[in-house]
C-alpha cells in the first residue's frame, strides 16, 4: 500500500473528486472541436486554473487533463505523434498544483475511451488497443501521476485494454463507466455485468464505478446495482450536474449546488466511497458536496423514490439489469445529460 489512494482509502470513508473538465475548458474558451489536451502545451495557465478550482475547494483528487490523450483521438488534430508530450505536460502541470495544495491531493491521469468500436464489431483490436493505452499511461507516469483513472468506458473489452495497460506500465488504477441507455453502457453493460468483470482483472483496479450518463439519479441507481450485486471494492460515482444550456456564449448545467450537496450525501449513502461530479460540476458545486460530506450523518441507502424526490425521475423505467425491474415513472426534473 504505496501509492497515495490507496492509503487516502485505508483512512478515509469518503473522498471527494473533482468536478467537470471539458465544460470548464469550453467555458474557459476552447473552442468544440478542439483538442483540450493541446491546451496542456498551448494554455498551460488555464490549466493550472482548471487544476487549482477543485484542490482550492476540498477536492481530495482530481483528473487530469488527457482525456482524449490516446492517439486515436489525437490523430482527428494531426496530434498522434504527440502523445506522450501532451500527457507527460498535462501530469507535471497536475503534479505541480498537487504538490502545492499544503495536503495530499492525489493527481489521476485521466485516460478516456478511443472514440473507436472494438472488434469484431469495429475495427480496433484488443491488442491495438492496450498498446494506445499503454502509450499514454506511460507518458502519464513520467509526469507523475498517482493513479491512472479509465473513465466514460462503453465496451468491456476496452475497459480490460486499459486495465491491462495499466498493469504494465506499473501504475495503480480506478476505471468508470458510462451507463447511458436505459441503465446499459452504450455497448450493453449493466451494473452486474461490470461487478463481474471487475472481480476477475488481474490487476484489479482500486476503486471503479459510474461517471457521466444520463443524470445523477440514474448514476446512483447504478451505484446501488453495484453494491446489491456484492461489489467488494471502493465504488465511484461521478454525476452530472443537471441539463446543458447554452446562456451567454457559455455551457452552462442547471444543477444547483444544493443539488449536488444532496447528490453527494446520497451517493455516499448509496455505497460511493469516492465521489465527485461530471459535466457542469464547478468549484462552487464541490465546495457545497463537501461541506455535505462532513456534516450530513451517514444514512441508509436511499429508495428509489426517495433519490427521485431529491434528484429528478429516471430516464428509464429500470436499472437494466431485469426486464421486469423496479418500475419507476419519469417525474419532476431531469437532472443530468450529455458528456463531461
């Protein structure tokens, strides 16, 4: 137990993510279409800031900006050659800020999905695969990063791709999904099925779990499945703050961070250990799940009927994993769409 999540994990029963990134950066000015990752080398600046708005409001870890830092989604900028710079730069710039906190705050090399369908439906091998991601985990490592964080997964053979480039470049890892329809990832995963996978990785990730989706009330319904379906490890949840609307030249998600104190509080009652927002969560969104975690008394997981009374109705009438499910009409307000 050597790395610094792993031991904030021996010692904590929950611990605060970060919030948005794309949304930050769009709103920052990067224009869509753009390769965030290029702003690592081109706007270092705004990266710090980007950086420094969840440590500075009690995020305990918070992602890199290297999402799309494979070179599959490098080669739409002509960028392919460049993958281990941009992650390496994107790292050091995560290290630097974390470093400076004055506390442990643990630095994740963010490693998103390749934009591309796995065979045999598609055309990337696993083995093309695990190669693109080990390319990226290890310019991830060389700028420092504590942990590598696979995130907003669809196919199961993707996210063992990661996992298995993670164990050879020797790092520690967390991986999400995104469970985006009707319950499922976009490639038929459910919440069981992830458990399953999870339990016979070698390496095993040190915490997985839910990022993304459809809304945060989805998200924690998920966050149940996990843990009714016996999850043994850490669980993450990482919702989305609300419905995208564009006001004023900026993205702007209309969860309110009263929303989002009641999200956390939820998600940890759910059987979330690290939790943090996605799309549209801000600084200001994190300081009020905080400030949940800490004085909120840990309760029962929640039903169904009571996250919809807090968060907004489901998107769908089940979870996914039964045909004949908890059946649960979509009421009140959405709260969540569209990706990080």
């Amino acid at each position: 137990m050597t790395d610094a999540l792993s031991r904030m994990l021996s010692t904590r029963d929950w611990i605060l993510a970060d919030g948005a990134t794309g949304t930050t950066l769009f709103n920052m000015g990067l224009s869509s279409g753009d390769s965030p990752e290029l702003w690592n080398v081109d706007a270092p600046d705004n990266i710090r800031a980007l950086y420094r708005g969840p440590v500075e409001a009690g995020s305990d870890l918070f992602l890199t900006n290297t999402f799309g830092g494979n070179a599959a989604r490098l080669k739409l900028h002509d960028a392919q050659d460049r993958v281990a710079e941009l992650n390496r730069v994107g790292a050091e710039i995560g290290r630097e800020i974390a470093d400076a906190a004055g506390r442990t705050v643990v630095v994740a090399g963010s490693m998103g999905p390749t934009g591309e369908v796995m065979a045999p439906l598609g055309t990337l091998t696993y083995a093309t695969a695990v190669q693109m991601f080990e390319e990226q985990a290890a310019g991830l490592k060389a700028g420092g990063v504590d942990v590598l964080w696979i995130e907003t997964i669809s196919a199961p053979e993707e996210y063992r791709a990661a996992a298995e480039a993670a164990g050879r470049v020797g790092l520690p890892y967390c991986g999400t999904m995104s469970f985006d329809t009707a319950g499922r990832t976009m490639m038929g995963t459910t919440s069981v099925d992830m458990v399953k996978m999870v339990g016979k990785l070698d390496p095993a990730p040190l915490a997985f779990g839910a990022n993304c989706g459809t809304g945060a009330s989805d998200l924690l319904r998920t966050v149940l499945g996990f843990a009714e379906a016996g999850a043994t490890r850490p669980i993450i949840a990482k919702g989305n703050a609300g419905i995208p609307k564009y006001v004023e030249g900026h993205i702007h998600y209309d969860g309110t961070p009263e929303v989002m104190a009641d999200y956390a509080a939820l998600a940890r009652d759910c059987g979330a250990t690290i939790i943090g927002g996605c799309c549209g969560t801000t600084p200001e969104h994190l300081r009020a799940m905080r400030e949940a975690l800490e004085t909120r008394p840990r309760g029962d997981a929640p039903s169904l009927d009571r996250i919809v009374a807090a968060l907004g109705g489901f998107s769908s009438a089940t979870d996914g994993t039964t045909d004949d499910g908890p059946k649960r009409e979509r009421r009140g307000r959405r709260r969540g769409a569209g990706a990080g």
